[in-house]
C-alpha cells in the first residue's frame, strides 16, 4: 500500500501537468484565431471605407459637374436675355424718335391750318362786308327777312305739317297706349263673383234648429252676441243663413257654427269656447291668405306683418269687389303693363298689391286708407319706391315716379271691368259701417252690431261703467245720434244690452 503511493501521486500529478500544458495550448490557439479573425475584419472594414470614399469623391465630382453645367446654361440664358433686352430698346428709341418727328409734323400742320383759318374768317368777314354795303342790310337783318319771306312764302304748307306731325305723334301714342292696356288685360283674363251678405250652412238634421236656437232663444242670442252676426233659422228646409255686411264677422260665425253642429253640444258656454277657438283659425287663414296672394304675384320680400294684414283684404270689399283678388289682379296687369312700357316691373307690382293695404285698418285707425298704408308700409321698411308708386292711385299725393301712373291705371282697369262692382251693395255696407261707428263713440260701449239689413244695431255695454238706467239713456242718446248723423230708409231700432258675467274656481 505504501509502495503505490508514490506512483499513484506521481501519475496524478503528470496528468495535471499534461492537462494544463493541453488547456493552454488552447487557449494559445483560440486567441490566435480571435486575433486573426479581428485583423481580417479590420481588413474588411477599411477596404469598404476606401470604397465608400470613392464612391463619394465620384458623387461630388458629378454633383460638381452638373452645377458647373448649370451655371454654363443659366449665363447663357442671361446673355441671350439681355442681348433681346437691348434690342428691344434700340427699337424703342427707333420709335420714339418716329413718333416725335411725328409730333413735330403735326404740330407745324395744325400751325398752318390756324393761319389759314384766321385767312379764311378774315376774308368771310370783308366778303360779309362788302354784301351788307352793298344791299344796305346787317347780316342779321338779312337773316331775318330770309326767313320771313320763308315764313309768308310756306305759311299753309308749315302749318299744315305741323298739324300733321302733331295728330300723327297723339294717334301713334293712342295707338301704343290701348295696345300697352288692352295686351295687358288679354293676358290676365281672370273671372270673378262678387261677395254676397250672406252664408248658407246646411244641417244634417232639421232636429238641430231646436238646439241652435236654444231654450227661450239663448243659445242663438249668445251665438249673435259673440259673433256679430244675425242668424236666420227659418222654414227652409236643413239649411240656417248667416247674415252680416262684414265677411270676418261671417266667416268666425260659420267656423264655429259648423264646429258646434260637429260636436253637437251647444250651449252658452260650449259657444264661447268654440268661437275663440274659431277666431284663432281664423287667423292663421288670413296669415295664409296674404302669403298666397303675395307667392301668386312673385312678391316675396315682405315683412311677414304686412303680409298677414294684407290677408285681411280678403274679408274686406271695395263696391262688392273683394279687395285681396282685386289687388292680386292689379299687380298682374301692372306688371304687364310695366314690361311693356320698360319701366321696373317689381316697383310697379309691389306698389299694385300694397295699394289699398290701409283699407285692412281704415275702421280701426283714423285718416284715408292710402294715409294709412303710407304710415304702415313706412313703419316696416318697405321700399320707399313701391310707397311712391301706390301713393298716388286716388291722387292724394303727386305722381313721383312713372310705376304710378301704371298702378291708377290698373286700378282703374279692375275696378272699371263688367261685373266687378257693385255700387249699391257698396252704399249699404257703408251705411251700415257707418251706423256702428256713430255707436262706437259712445263711452261705455264694448261692441256694437248692425243687423236686420240695418233696420237694427245691437250695443253691448261695460257692465262696470254702464248701470241699468244707464243702459236705457244710452238707448236714447244713440238713437238720437243715429238720427242726426245718418242716412238711413226707414227706422232703426236700437237695443242696448247691459249683461254680467261671474266667474269663480273651486280649487
């Protein structure tokens, strides 16, 4: 044991020995390939430097060489620039010296042409001279006896040129006038039914009559009442007339009379209730109306005010004629006319359907219907060219621009057609608008009505400034009024009605 000791220490140790000269033997030639391996990369990395570094040498050159072209071309461009530059100047001191000489020429022509001139009146002078030696005249004189022989010599057959010029010229503007009008009228053909006093509504039941007219008649009175119409409830057979000179008044009464046979309950308070509702609708019918007849005759720049009160001229008549289709006519027939005349055809229109505009306000605000559509039409900013062309259609005011003349005109051609007036229907209705606005100016009175064909008024008084004894002098004063103011057939009865109204809630 002690003998193999020795020899197992002595091959350990030249195996160690053996290991670490085999270890860095390897470790000698993985370095030397390492270094190897760097050189030969280094290598690679200078070659693609030095051939990057051509490459850009080649680059710049080139980029160098287009430059240096470039500039080559550009002075060459500068030159040739400035070689026409200078050619054109030469040109222009060319013809600038031609000009000149030009200049001088005309100068020294127009100096001879003056000196022959002042040769010429000098010798006129001495040759005008010499004949007013000689035949002993001025030459104002002999001008003025020239033209009186004239004158003496062609006496008749002046005059009857004149005569000629004249009768030719009115006979050709006669002419050109009834061709502007009767064009105009042939174009606008349009027929037209007069508003009658009256409003047939037809019931479905002969049973509903009973109920309209109410118990002791209280439902048809407070039906007249509200509404301001007569109701006439007769023998005929399904059929109640609504009677009234005012066609709103007529209008309201037959909205809310068909609303009420529909519902079927009438009674004071249901007919309150209806005609307010009817009166709104009403409203909007006319906002309708007016936007209509504005849209129909191609006016669409008026304030929406003017155009809702020109929709109340659908429930106003001029001598039976309704005022709304009589404007809408108008405006028609002036823009004909004004196309054919060229004058400016929208001014003319829009004087023609604003016109009678007043007559929508005329019984609520005083002064003449055209004063108050001037005030009105001024108040919203219409164009002062339309207010001059619709102010002079009665001759109220001065005719300030042509598109005047042709809004009288057409009004004159509307208003003068077969059948679109009627004079006596116009006389009643203004007698009894006439007859309410002599009860209206009594203190106390809330409403007054004309009925019975004006055999009748009814005034409804403020129940807090009236009393009952009140009521029956008032009756008196009014009728005296009546008597004194107005012409009137007949009598006229007038009955004052003094009612009060409670109301409460139970809450």
């Amino acid at each position: 044991m002690s003998i193999l000791n020795p020899v197992v220490l002595g091959g350990l140790a030249l195996g160690l020995i053996i290991g670490y000269l085999a270890r860095r033997w390897t470790a000698l030639s993985r370095k030397e390939s390492i270094e190897r391996k760097a050189e030969e990369a280094l290598r690679g990395a200078e070659a693609r430097a030095k051939e990057i570094e051509f490459k850009a040498e080649e680059k710049a050159a080139s980029i160098l060489r287009s430059a240096q072209e470039d500039e080559r071309t550009r002075k060459n461009e500068l030159r040739k620039l400035e070689e026409r530059f200078l050619g054109k100047e030469d040109e222009l001191n060319a013809e600038k010296k031609a000009v000149e000489k030009a200049k001088e020429g005309q100068e020294a022509e127009k100096k001879r042409l003056a000196d022959m001139e002042v040769e010429v009146r000098e010798v006129q002078k001495k040759a005008v001279g010499e004949l007013e030696r000689v035949s002993g005249l001025s030459k104002e004189d002999a001008k003025q006896k020239l033209f009186e022989e004239l004158k003496d010599l062609h006496r008749q057959e002046i005059g009857e040129l004149l005569v000629k010029f004249e009768r030719d010229k009115r006979d050709e503007v006669e002419k050109k006038s009834m061709e502007v009008i009767t064009t105009s009228m042939q174009r606008y053909a349009r027929q037209y039914i007069g508003d009658a006093t009256t409003s047939v509504i037809t019931i479905p039941s002969e049973d509903l009559k009973g109920k309209i007219i109410g118990r002791e008649g209280r439902n048809i009175k407070a039906f007249e009442r509200l509404t301001g119409v007569e109701v006439i409830v007769d023998e005929s057979p399904e059929t109640i007339i609504i009677s009234s000179f005012d066609p709103m008044r007529r209008e309201l009464a037959r909205m809310s009379l068909q609303k009420l046979l529909k519902d079927g309950r009438i009674q004071p308070a249901r007919i309150e209730e209806v005609v307010e509702e009817s009166r709104a609708e009403l409203d909007k019918q006319i906002e309708k109306a007016g936007e209509e007849a504005a849209y129909d005759v191609g006016i669409l720049d008026l304030p929406k005010e003017i155009t809702k009160i020109l929709g109340r001229l659908n429930f106003r008549t001029s001598y039976g004629q309704n005022i709304l289709q009589h404007s809408v006519e108008m405006t028609h027939i002036a823009g004909m006319m004004a196309a054919e005349l060229g004058l400016n055809v929208e001014v003319a229109k829009k004087g023609a359907l604003l016109h009678d505009i007043g007559k929508a306000l005329d019984h609520e605000v005083e002064g003449t219907h055209v004063e108050i559509g001037r005030k009105l039409l001024k108040k919203y900013g219409v164009d002062e060219r339309a207010i001059q062309a619709m102010e002079a259609h009665h001759e109220e005011y001065p005719y300030a621009i042509p598109e005047a003349y042709v809004v009288t005109t057409a009004d004159i051609i509307s208003g003068a057609r077969p059948g679109a007036r009627r004079d006596t229907l116009e006389k009643y209705l203004k007698r009894l608008e006439e007859i309410e606005r002599v009860v209206n100016e009594f203190k106390g009175v809330n409403q007054s009505y004309a009925v019975a064909a004006g055999r009748e008024v009814r005034v409804f008084v403020k129940p807090e400034k009236v009393d009952d004894f009140g009521a029956i002098q008032l009756a008196k004063e009014i009728a005296e009024k009546i008597h004194r103011d107005v012409r009137y057939p007949g009598e006229i009865k007038v009955t004052v009605i003094r009612e009060v109204k409670a109301v409460e809630y139970a809450r």
